[in-house]
C-alpha cells in the first residue's frame, strides 16, 4: 500500500512539470513595415479613401448628405487645402474624427496620406 502511495504522489508531482519553450509559448508577432515609398494618389491615396471614405450616400461619396464628394481628387483635394482632412483623420483638432463611428485608420494609411499632403497632394 505504501508503494502504491508513493507511485501515486511521484506521478502527480512528475505529470505537473512540461518542459517550458519560451519561444514557444511567447511568440512575438511579425513585425509589419509600412512601404512609404512611390506614394501616389491613384494607386494609394485615393483607394484608401474610397475603401474608408466615401462608402455611402450618407458619407463622402458623390452626392452624399455630408455635403462632402471624396469620389473625386478635386472633391478631396477641397478639403485637404482647406486643412480640415489630416486632424479629421488623425483624430486630432476640434472636428468629428473621421471615418465617423468607425475605429480611426490604420496607422500605416494615416502615414501614407499624410506623406502625401506633405508632398503637395498631387493628383498623380
């Protein structure tokens, strides 16, 4: 009976252990970079605004109820000249953050927009 109880006891006290793989168990994401490079606005700025921007009628698509066409450069253009599309979008300043009721976007898209009215905001 003693020997049962002290297989018993080294079984629970042997089965606890593991073998602890910190680079297994603690995995750190992928680094993700942002390609800031060959900014343009057909093939960056403008499908970021459209995925985001103008959506719907009652966004910033052509005839929205916002009074705001992001649907074209020239509608969007308006707006960053007239600097109220950076703080909007970089949920700064004393304008609703924008896109409005929707999580701010990706640090990577403000970056690139950003990169790109420092630019001069070409219509390239």
């Amino acid at each position: 009976m003693r020997n049962l109880l002290i297989i018993c006891g080294l079984l629970i006290v042997f089965s606890s252990c593991y073998n602890d793989k910190a680079d297994k168990l603690y995995v750190t994401p992928p680094v993700t970079t942002c390609d800031t490079s060959n900014i343009t606005f057909s093939g960056t700025i403008n499908p970021i605004i459209q995925q985001n921007c103008a959506t719907n009628a009652s966004c910033h698509a052509q005839n929205a109820s916002s009074g705001y066409d992001y649907s074209t450069y020239s509608g969007i253009f308006r707006n960053v000249q007239s600097g109220i599309f950076l703080p909007a979008i970089q949920h700064t300043g004393s304008l609703p953050f924008m896109p409005l009721n929707a999580p701010q976007l990706a640090a990577c898209d403000i970056q690139k927009i950003t990169i790109w009215i420092n630019n001069g905001a070409q219509n390239n």
